[in-house]
C-alpha cells in the first residue's frame, strides 16, 4: 500500500494523485504479486479495478504493466468485503463474477477459514490487501493482518485518510526487507511480531 510519510493513503477526497509510480516500482510488485494468487479489496477499490484491468491488456498502447497485471487479475482469487454488494442482490460468496467471492458478515471467521486454507509455505500463501483503507482498518482492528508492505512516498500531506486509524492496542512489528527506489519511494516490508 502507497503511504504518505504522515501515515495517509489518500486525500481528504480520495485523491492519489501524490502516488509516485514508475516501471522499477512496477517491475518489483509485479514480481511480488505474480507469486500470489489470492487479492483482496474493498468493494470500492474492487470496482475501481473492475472497471479497468479485466480489459486493460487489450487497449491501445497497453504497457507492460497493464499487460501483465491484467492477465494476473483475470486468474487471481478475488475476496471482496462488502455489506452492500450483498444488499445489492449478490449474495455472500456467490458474487456471479468469475473468482470472486464476497464477504459481508463474520469478518473474521471468514477471513480465518480462508488463511486455513492457504498452502503451507513454499507456496503463494500471501493474501493481498490492496488499497481499500475502510477494509484494511476492519482488518486491522480484527487483528487479521499477518503484514505490512508499504511504499512511503516522499510527501507530507497533513491531513488525509489515514492507514491506521481505530487501534486499540500496540501492534508489534518486524521488519523483513526495505528498498530505495530512483523515485524517492521507501518500500517497508514488516510482518506482524505475534510473541
């Protein structure tokens, strides 16, 4: 997730005009992400993508980026919570899009039975979490996040929507691996310290 170094993922509007991105940052995800199989979103960042990357690989003067990413998200297992995509008329887990499933109620059951489920490791057991700040503080607060994988960017914004926001008690951290990028952008790479 792109942070600001104030801790913010957005603007007070959403805007994410701030976000440096470029290829070396794209190749490095990229790579990451190839390894997952599993991606999970809020429903608004859920139908930001939506609308965007099942089509992106076949736009005129699609990168390789779009090509890439395009073809990952139309394989990868898609989780979206959502209470109001259910009211919509898509029930829970039967969302009528292909591998998508919504969770709309027993967050942490739920998101529990799918970590269970995961191939022990050596495999793509990483869930990721992207965007989707309303969902990452219901998973936060749930103590459901095993990680961080942030991207600062060399920005102070002041004021915004923040990635951490309604913790309630320390949450212990270990950092595994930190890169510079040309950009200026930090990625932190921190698992979640459990002892």
């Amino acid at each position: 997730m792109h942070i600001s170094l104030d801790g913010f993922v957005a603007g007070m509007n959403g805007e994410m005009d701030w976000i440096k991105v470029d290829e070396e940052i794209f190749a490095h995800v990229g790579k990451r992400i190839s390894e997952g199989d599993t991606a999970l979103y809020g429903r608004v960042t859920y139908q930001m993508m939506e609308n965007y990357w099942p089509t992106a690989a076949d736009k005129p003067g699609a990168t390789r980026h779009d090509i890439e990413h395009s073809k990952w998200y139309s394989k990868v297992h898609k989780i979206v919570l959502s209470r109001t995509m259910k009211e919509a008329g898509l029930p829970a887990g039967q969302a009528g899009l292909t591998n998508t499933k919504i969770i709309s109620d027993n967050l942490s059951e739920s998101i529990n039975e799918i970590k269970q489920s995961r191939p022990p490791l050596g495999g793509s057991e990483d869930i990721l979490l992207f965007g989707s700040p309303t969902a990452t503080h219901s998973l936060i607060q749930l103590n459901l996040i095993d990680g961080y994988w942030l991207f600062v960017n060399p920005i102070i914004l002041g004021q915004g929507i923040p990635l951490f926001a309604g913790i309630k008690d320390k949450i212990k951290l270990k950092l595994l691996t930190t890169r510079q990028f040309t950009s200026g952008v930090t990625e932190l790479n921190y698992t979640v310290d459990r002892q």
